[in-house]
C-alpha cells in the first residue's frame, strides 16, 4: 500500500512536467513549418525578383517625366533591392500560414468561446492587413508620387534612389496595413471589458484628433497622404464600434441564457434530492467523488495500529 503511493506522486511529477517538454518541441515544430514555408514562398520568387520590383515601382515610374529613371547610388543595390523585397513578400505572402500556426498551437488552451471569437478576429486581421495595402498600392501612391513629382522645381530632375524607394513603400504599407487594424482593436478591447461602445461613442471627437495625429506620424509630411489614412481610420473605427455593439448584445443574451438555465437546474435539484430520499439503495452511490489520497492515509493508519504490540498489564 505504502509503494503503490508512493509510486503514484511520482507518476504525477512526470506528468506535471511532460506538458512543458511537449509544448516546447511542438512550438519547435511549429516555428520550423513557418520558416521552411517562408523558404519555399521565397525561393520560388526569387526567379522574379526585377520583375517584382519593376512592378512595385510602376506608380512612380508612371508619374516620372519622360526618359526619367531611377538609380542606385550604391555598389550592391541593383542586387541587394530586389532581394530584399522578395524576402520581405514572401513573409506578407507566408502571413495565413504563420497565423494558422499560431492558432494551431494557442487553440488548445482556449475555452471553447474564446476559439468561437478568436478565429475569426485572426481571419478578418489578415484580410485587412492585406487589404490596407492594396489600398496603399492602388489610391495612395498613384496620388502621393503625382504630387511629389508635380511640385519639383524647375531644372530638378526628379530620379528616386531604388533603395529609398524601396523604405519608403514598406513603410507605407506597413503604416496602411496597421491602420486597418482598427476595427480588430475596438473589438478586442470591448471584448476584453477595457472600455465599453457608449464610452468609445462619447470619445469620439477625441479619436478623430487621435486619427489625424497618427497618420501626420505615419505618411510623409504631406497633406494628401495624411488624409488619405486618417480618414480610413475613422470609417473602420466606426465599423468596429457596430460589430462591438453587436458583440455585447450577444453576451447579453448568452449570459441571460446561461442564467435562466442555471435557475431552471436549481429548480429541478430539490425534486432530484426527494427522490433520491425515498430510494435509500440509490443515495449510497450519488456522492462517488472518493479522496484517493485520504483513502491512502486512512489504510496506513489502520496498518500502523495493527502493528503496535498492545501494552501488557
């Protein structure tokens, strides 16, 4: 009796300390999968590399004046740009699957809700995240390099260093990219029960001010650009506060659910409590909840006082 308890705890320390071993090399497993995925994505465009960059530089190029070019001021840039650019869209491209891996490897030390809400804010981050930048690609730069380019003085040949330009891009991309994020953090934030939707509405003059400040922070310091993200922000602002109005309604009705059925089992339970009263044989087995280890303690005591030799008189 004594070893097989003995035996038991051990049988738990192993226990306790396997998860974390498994945890580990399955993160392990994980972040391999992303890396060998992010390979694959960029050897496969590497082939493409000028072409990628001709295509990403095709809104300044359409605004240059005729015969204009771009440069490269220094040795290794006609190689090291485009190779850079691929690396970089291989990682936007290699996005679903690096997300999918984290929701792989997070998704069982969810609740079963907290999997219902957290899914589809990853799915809808990513669609606007990509989303913002074709906004970039396709409204903002054609009207930002227009202006740029329009507005050089006379006898100053406008010719962009490709490595600049490169920045320059990413940046914007970027800076578009997390400002369609907006959405997915008024959410979270109502979700997670930091704010509520009637204080997010009565701070709404103070998030335009907000807006404004983060694009003049973010875009070049030109009015165009800066308007051109502000005012997205604000739209998908108020599109999070619609869905976070329609997420608290639901958890009130879940909970107002929840709770009538609570009181509905509370009144079942009493009638279940009688029954069991006029049937003695089925009460012996309705408590089965049996304290192992106390059961273990109680055998050893009664071994012990069996063994003690009884005083003589």
């Amino acid at each position: 009796m004594i070893f097989k308890k003995k035996h038991k705890k051990t049988s738990n320390l192993n226990a306790n300390d396997q998860p974390l071993v498994m945890h580990l090399i399955e993160l392990r497993d994980r972040l391999l999968r992303i890396v060998m995925t992010v390979m694959v994505v960029f050897l496969c465009l590497i082939p493409f590399a000028n072409d990628l960059y001709t295509f990403l530089a095709a809104p300044l190029l359409a605004h240059m004046p005729d015969g204009g070019s771009m440069i490269a001021t220094e040795v290794a840039s006609p190689f090291l740009t485009p190779f850079k650019l691929t690396l970089v869209l291989s990682i936007f491209v290699s996005m679903p699957m690096l997300l999918f891996q984290m929701w792989a490897f997070i998704a069982p030390g969810l609740y079963q809700h907290e999997r219902r809400m957290m899914f589809p804010l990853m799915f809808s981050s990513t669609f606007l995240f990509y989303a913002g930048a074709t906004f970039a690609y396709f409204v903002v730069f054609p009207l930002v390099f227009g202006f740029f380019t329009s507005v050089a003085p006379e006898g100053v040949a406008v010719m962009t260093d490709i490595a600049r330009y490169l920045d320059f891009v990413l940046k914007m991309f970027f800076a578009f990219g997390l400002a369609f994020e907006v959405p997915i953090v008024t959410i979270v934030l109502v979700w997670a029960g930091v704010t509520t939707p009637e204080k997010l509405s009565g701070a709404r003059p103070y998030i335009v001010v907000a807006a404004f400040v983060i694009a003049m922070l973010l875009t070049p310091p030109d009015v165009i650009s800066q308007t051109l993200l502000a005012v997205p922000m604000l739209f998908l602002f108020e599109l999070g506060l619609f869905f976070s109005k329609l997420f608290v309604k639901n958890k009130k009705e879940r909970e107002k659910a929840e709770e009538e059925e609570l009181s509905e089992e509370l009144k079942t339970q009493p009638a279940a409590e009688n029954e069991n009263a006029e049937n003695p044989d089925v009460t012996e087995f309705v408590h089965d909840d049996i304290d192992i280890e106390q059961a273990f303690d109680e055998a050893e005591a009664q071994l012990d006082a069996l063994d003690k030799p009884t005083p003589k008189d």
